[in-house]
C-alpha cells in the first residue's frame, strides 16, 4: 500500500498541474504498488532524466527547443507571481507543441531500477 501511495504521489502534483496525464499518475501508482515504495523513487528518478533527455531530443527534432525554453521562462514568471498553479496556455489540454508519451521515460526509468538491484 505504501508503493501504491509513493508511486502515485511522485507524479501526482505535475497532474495537477496539467502537466501529465492521469494514466502516467495510475502506471506509476501500480509500479509502485509492485514493487515497493524505494523502487517507485528510484524509477520516478530515472525516469525523470530519461524524460528530460528525450523532451530535449523531441524538442530539437521538432524545431520546437528554442519555443519550450520560452515557455518554462513563461511558467516559471507565472508562479514566481501567482504562486504555483496551472498556467492555461501550457496544460496538456491547450498545448501546441510535440508530445512525448511519458510512459517511455517511465519504462526506462523501471529497466534502470530492476537493472540496478
């Protein structure tokens, strides 16, 4: 139960935020609930890196980088004013730019975990 609630909290506020999709949330919840609440930290690590490499490969390949750079800076001043809360324009419901499916990152992040114990 404590994998469960791990796994799913880890990805649970970049949901909210509108940055994720629910089933991103659920898989890393049932992963968790898998294999425990240290593995689900360690995959979420992992998969986080990974993620950040491939959104910066996706990005570049795309022509997009230079627009996603400007679009964090956008971000960050919305928070740094309103406090953290979704900024409309950048959810997943209103995006513009390439996606990345982040089941991928998640499931490199599990390969590098179970390699790694």
């Amino acid at each position: 139960m404590l994998g469960l609630l791990a796994g799913g909290a880890v990805f649970f506020p970049f949901f909210a935020l509108g940055g994720m999709g629910a089933g991103d949330v659920k898989l890393m919840a049932a992963l968790g609930a898998w294999l425990g609440w240290q593995p689900a930290l360690f995959i979420a690590m992992y998969g986080a890196a990974a993620g950040g490499v491939l959104a910066i490969v996706v990005a570049l390949a795309s022509g997009y980088l230079r627009q996603a750079f400007a679009n964090l800076g956008r971000l960050l001043m919305h928070w740094r004013i309103a406090g953290v809360e979704p900024l409309p324009d950048l959810t997943l419901e209103h995006a513009r730019g390439p996606r990345l499916a982040y089941a991928v990152p998640i499931f490199i992040g599990l390969l590098v975990t179970l390699w790694r114990s």
